[in-house]
C-alpha cells in the first residue's frame, strides 16, 4: 500500500522567543525593501559623492586607478551609513501602504489590532537599526574616511609628508582683577608657520602671564620634549621688557626651554575630517580646545559630538513616519510613489538639521539643542500620525 502524500506546508519566518506571527510576518516583510533601499541610496551617494570626483582625478590630476579604487571601496561605508536611516524609511512606506492598498490592514483592524499594536515590530526594528547606525558609525566609518583621506593624499601628492600650516593656540587663565572680580584672559599666545606632526617652523610665542611684563620669544623650529615636558626652540631671539618701559632684556640663543603645552602640536596632529574622528577622539580634542581657552572651536566639537549620538535615531525616527505615513486610507500607491514621498521626507529632516547645524554654529541654539531638534521633532510628527491613524 502507498503511503499518503505529505502535505507540503508554507515555511513561516524564522521564530523569534515573545514575537508572534505577526510580528515575525512584518519584519520579514520589511527586510527585502529594507536591503533594496540600502543598496540603491547607498549606490547613488557613492556615485555622486566620490565616483565622479575620483574619475576627475584620474584624468587631472595623475591619480593611479589602483588607489581610486582602494578609496572608492574606502569611502562605500560612509554611503552605506547615510542609506540606513533612508532604507527604513522606503521599507515602512512600501510594506505598509501594500497592507493598506490590499486591505489587509482593514482585516487587521477589524480583528481588533490597533494600529499601536501594528506599529511594534517597525520599531523594534528601527531601534536595532539604530543600534547597528551608531555601531558602524563609530567602528567602521571614521577608520575608513581617515584611511582614504590618507591614500588620497599619498596619491596625489606622491608620498610627501603631509604639512599643517598656520598653527595658532592661546592660553587662557582666570586672573584676579583689583575689584576682586576674577575673569578669564589671555596670557599666553603660540604661532607656527607649518608642522609636519613632530616639529613646528617659525615659532613665535607671546607670554604675557607675569604682571608688568611681556616675552617675545621667536625661533626658527622647534621640537617637544617629552621628558622635561617642554618646547626646545632652536636659533632665536628672546625679548623680554616691562610695560612701564623700565626693563628691556635681548637675548639670541641656539637653544632655549620654554615652558608652554604640547597643545599645539596635539592640536596640529589632530587635523582631521570629523567624520573620519571616533567620539572619544572628538572628546579629547575638545578638551584639547578648552585647555587653549579656544572656546568657539571646543562648542563646535561639542555639536559634532552631539550630532554622533543622536544622527542614528534618525532610523527610528523614519520607521515611525514611514509607517504612519503608509497607514493612511484609500492609499492607491506602489513603490514609486513610495521612493518619492521618501525623498521628500528625506530632504525635508535634513533641510532641517542643516539649519539647526548652521544655528548650532552661530550659537544661536546650544549644541545639544542644534543636534537632537531635528529627531525630537521627527518623533513628535511621527507620534501625531500615529495618533491619527489609529483614530
């Protein structure tokens, strides 16, 4: 006797412990115009924002292809981190305005599903996205710029040292004025011509820390002592005078110890992209900032660091909208209409955080208002049409 038929059985999305069918159902959904959106966005960045100018190179500027090609590959995780929060967008429009044109979602609703209960697995997944933004971000990105910014650079300027010109850091210390009142004020001042990360040229320093009396030292070079912990300026010229005029002292020297930080070298090494610094490195170069009172440049880094952290929720951010925004009634779109809301919504947050960047800068807003207004008010239109869709 033959044996009966097995009956062939639809495989479900793999089983996730506290998800249920449902929510297994979506995520899976989302994932194929997650990953397509990912591709695209980060395909078309990639080309418009290093393809061409790498082709200009080329055939401009003598730029090998080996190395084009070494930084182009170099550059894709930048792009592949600017598509993440865009191809969650696109996934939610796309999957949930299909469930509204097929009008599963009306069944769902009828069901008793809320739209807060349909909502849950967008999120989750927008907040592991989001996790995975901040990751790649700090991992992966600022490695890869700084490593194609430097093979750029050997490639065009055919392995030369690269130089950092014009060095400029002041010291400010609190000084107690006659009336008691203490304020901050300038009493030191360095300048370099150029560096090459271990040495600086034409040194000039202003000191200015003693009452009643002003330093001028200037000097061809000069190199940091790590031991003693102070600069050893070679073939100069120091002078030393009073306000009043009553003391004047000219010295030339071959080599003289000045007492003044390594902030300037620290600084002059530090000559990097932000996106190609990690947040701990940003960290520390603001506080090399705040300790040469160079207080406009220290609030900059602060908003860039800012910016680290709260850039990545923009994935949650658009999962919110975008499934809110596919949730509406009567939807009678398909993929295309989709791709153009998002580009719309795209441009519309980031018009908004290049305005807020711009008034973070101008101190206008404070670097913690500048960074984090644009996803806060990302959250609340998201909230409200949540809000709405469920009504």
């Amino acid at each position: 006797m033959s044996s009966p038929p097995i009956a062939k059985q639809q495989s479900l999305p793999l089983s996730i412990p506290g998800f249920s069918v449902l929510d297994r159902y979506l995520a899976s959904q989302l994932m194929l115009p997650f990953s397509f959106g990912v591709a695209a966005f980060s395909s078309i960045g990639v080309s418009i924002g290093a393809l061409f100018e790498l082709i200009r190179k080329i055939t401009t500027a003598n730029l090998s292809f080996e190395i084009a090609v070494q930084v182009f590959f170099l550059q894709m995780p930048l792009y592949i981190y600017y598509a993440l929060p865009m191809s969650m967008l696109l996934s939610t429009l796309i999957l949930y305005s299909r469930l509204s044109t097929d009008s599963e979602l009306v069944a769902l609703r009828s069901a008793g599903i809320s739209a807060y209960r349909l909502i849950v697995p967008t999120l989750i997944m927008g907040l592991i996205v989001t996790g995975i933004s901040f990751a790649f971000n700090e991992a992966i990105v600022p490695a890869a710029n700084s490593r194609a910014t430097t093979l750029l650079q050997e490639g065009l300027n055919e392995g030369r040292v690269n130089i950092v010109s014009n060095i400029v850091n002041s010291v400010y210390e609190s000084v107690t004025l006659p009336d008691g009142t203490k304020t901050q004020m300038l009493t030191k001042l360095f300048y370099a011509k150029s560096s090459n990360g271990k040495e600086m040229d034409s040194v000039t320093i202003l000191d200015f820390s003693e009452p009643g009396m002003q330093v001028f030292v200037a000097g061809q070079r000069a190199v940091w002592n790590n031991e003693k912990s102070f600069w050893d300026i070679f073939d100069g010229t120091s002078y030393s005078y009073s306000v009043d005029g009553t003391r004047r002292e000219i010295l030339k020297f071959q080599k003289a110890v000045v007492n003044f930080s390594r902030v300037p070298l620290d600084l002059a090494a530090r000559k990097k992209n932000w996106e190609e610094m990690t947040i701990a490195e940003l960290n520390d170069l603001r506080s090399l900032y705040d300790q040469s009172g160079n207080f406009k440049e220290s609030q900059t880094t602060l908003l860039r660091i800012q910016q680290k952290t709260a850039t990545p929720f923009v994935c949650l951010v658009f999962a919110l909208v975008g499934a809110t925004l596919g949730m509406r009634p009567n939807r009678r779109s398909g993929k295309g209409a989709s791709f153009a809301i998002s580009i719309v919504i795209i441009f519309g947050y980031y018009l908004l955080a290049f305005i807020c960047d711009a008034m973070g800068n101008t101190a206008v807003l404070s670097p913690h208002v500048a960074a984090w207004l644009p996803t806060i008010v990302g959250l609340m239109l998201g909230s409200g049409l949540l809000v709405k869709a469920a009504q």
